[in-house]
C-alpha cells in the first residue's frame, strides 16, 4: 500500500468511473448530522447524485432537514434511515442506484469490511470506482485494509490523519481505487 501523509484535495477521487463525472452516483454510508454529506453535495457535477445511509432514525431527521435547508432536493441528495447490510442489498431495485462511483465509508470500521463485501456482490462498484474509508487506523480496520492490499481487485493508497484534540493518536484514511471484478 502507497502511503501519504496528511489530507490532500484529489479532484480525480470523485468520479473516477464515470465519464467526465456526468451522471455520477455517490454512497456515503454514516450520515450523522449531515456535515460531510453537504460538503459532497457542494462538490456534485451537474446530473450527479448522492444517497446516504444512516441507521440512527433521530441523528437522520436532523441531517434530512439541514440537508433540505441547504436547497438539495431528494433527486440530488437522498437520505435513507436504515443499516447498512440491510439498504446496501436494496440500493438498485429500491432506490435506483446501479453504479456507485464514489463510495464514502464513515459510519463503522468493524463493518467496511462486510459493506465493501456487499457492494462487490451487488455488483455496484463500476471499475475505476473510488471507495474512501476513514478511521481505517483508529479505531482501525485491519481485515478490511488486508483484504483491500490483497484481493488484487483495489490499488490502495493511505493517507496519514491525527484527531484534533489527540495529537499521539494516528489515524488514517484508505483511499481504494476498484480494478473490477477481475
Ligand atoms: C462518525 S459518524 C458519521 C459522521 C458524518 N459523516 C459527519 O460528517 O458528521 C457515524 C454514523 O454512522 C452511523 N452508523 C453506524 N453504523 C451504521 C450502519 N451499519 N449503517 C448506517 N449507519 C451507521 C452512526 O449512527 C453514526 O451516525
């Protein structure tokens, strides 16, 4: 695995399977209160469309009315109450989604490893698809980055974080570029 250190701003992260970025589909799984869900959809090419997944139905309801405060329509920004293995399955039948191009993982580390699984079986990940997953150091996802660095199906980079108030605490964000199903 490539590492960097520290946060870098890659215009090449989003979209990277779809042409141009028309038409680009985004999946962020761990919504909370809807911050980082904002500054994606600030960053959407025209016709792009984001679904984020949130199991908690009371931090939702908060993230559903900021998300709307802040002018996103439920065309360009859906926001879907449930667990992650249960909406993941759903995502093309219920909810429209056949191609994630973007895949932002924050909600569980313990469950990337299980969500990635999904995603690949419901073949949702175009090849060239970016998967970004945070806290991948701490409290750390070690099945999910061996599984990453070994399956021949991702190239991966990692790229160094702190948290703010814990400067001798590392963490780290994964960032997986999906080679296809191979
Ligand atoms: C670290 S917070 C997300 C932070 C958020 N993206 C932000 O920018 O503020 C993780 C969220 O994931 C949710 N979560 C945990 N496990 C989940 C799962 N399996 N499916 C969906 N959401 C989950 C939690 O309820 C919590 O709101």
């Amino acid at each position: 695995m490539e590492e960097e250190k520290g946060y870098r701003s890659d215009p090449d992260a989003a979209g990277g399977g779809s042409p141009a970025g028309a038409g680009i589909g985004v999946l962020e799984l761990g919504t909370y209160c809807g911050y980082s869900t904002l500054l994606i959809a600030q960053a959407l090419p025209p016709g792009g469309r984001l679904l984020t997944v949130e199991r908690d139905p009371r931090t939702a309801a908060v993230a559903e009315k900021l998300i709307r405060l802040a002018g996103f329509d439920e065309h360009m920004v859906e926001l879907i109450v449930g667990s992650s293995e249960e909406v993941i399955p759903c995502l093309r039948t219920q909810y429209q989604l056949s191609r994630a191009d973007l895949v932002l993982l924050i909600h569980r580390p313990r469950c990337y490893l299980r969500d990635l699984q999904l995603l690949e079986a419901h073949a949702l990940l175009p090849a060239g698809a970016t998967v970004l997953a945070d806290h991948v150091l701490f409290p750390g996802a070690p099945r999910f980055l061996q599984y990453a660095k070994s399956c021949g199906r991702y190239r991966c980079r990692l790229y160094h974080t702190g948290l703010p108030d814990f400067p001798a605490i590392k963490d780290g964000i994964a960032q997986l570029t999906y080679a296809g199903p191979g």
